[in-house]
C-alpha cells in the first residue's frame, strides 16, 4: 500500500506501507511526512488537506491530532471518490506500473516518483 501526497505542481512524499494500515500507523504517517512534504512543496499558508472518508481518517484521534496542528481539511461526502483528486493519480500510476512492469522494488519506487 502507498501513502502520497501532491500539490496542484509536483508530487510530495510518498510513503510504502508493508502492512494494514490502521488509525495509529495513519496518524503516524501524517506524523512523519505531512508537514514536511507541505514545506518541501513550498506550500502557502491557507493550503488545504484533503482524504476520504476511510475510518482512519475520520477517527476520533486523527481528527484530533489534525485539529490541534491547525491543519485545515476539506471534509468530502461519502463514497465520492470522484472529487478527491488523489485518486485519479492513483489510477494513472496503477496503468503506468502494468505498463512498465518493474521488476524491483526499487524500480517500482522510481516509477511512482516520476
């Protein structure tokens, strides 16, 4: 499973995740690579965070932790992948990967960073 993130620009960081990820490991992620992809994106005050409505993302303590760093998150309706961006980039990175078809791991991290 990945994690990333993107502006409206450039890719941000993209994070491999081996297991099921749950609420901690989630928070754990955003922890980790949230804040700094948004500086290395160089975004401005006022940006936008934006996930589904997947239960790690809409629990209790991520919810929390996103309200005390002040994060700003655009809340989207239920089942409406359509309107969160990401998953078109998703999508086009999932066709790229089976045309491609690398045979590494580290050959298929350079694919999703391209």
């Amino acid at each position: 499973m990945l994690w990333g993130c993107f502006s409206a620009k450039v890719p941000g960081r993209l994070k491999h995740v081996k297991e099921r990820m749950n609420g901690a490991m989630y928070r754990d992620i955003l922890i980790e690579n949230l804040l700094p992809s948004a500086r290395a994106l160089k975004m401005k005050r006022g940006w936008v965070f934006q996930h589904d409505n997947d239960p790690k993302h809409t629990a209790r303590a991520t919810k929390e932790w996103l309200r005390k760093k002040h994060f700003k998150v655009l809340e989207c309706p239920s089942q409406s992948p359509d309107l969160n961006p990401i998953e078109n980039l998703w999508k086009e990175l999932k066709v790229r990967v089976a045309q491609i078809q690398p045979q590494s791991l580290t050959a298929l991290e350079e694919i999703c960073m391209e």
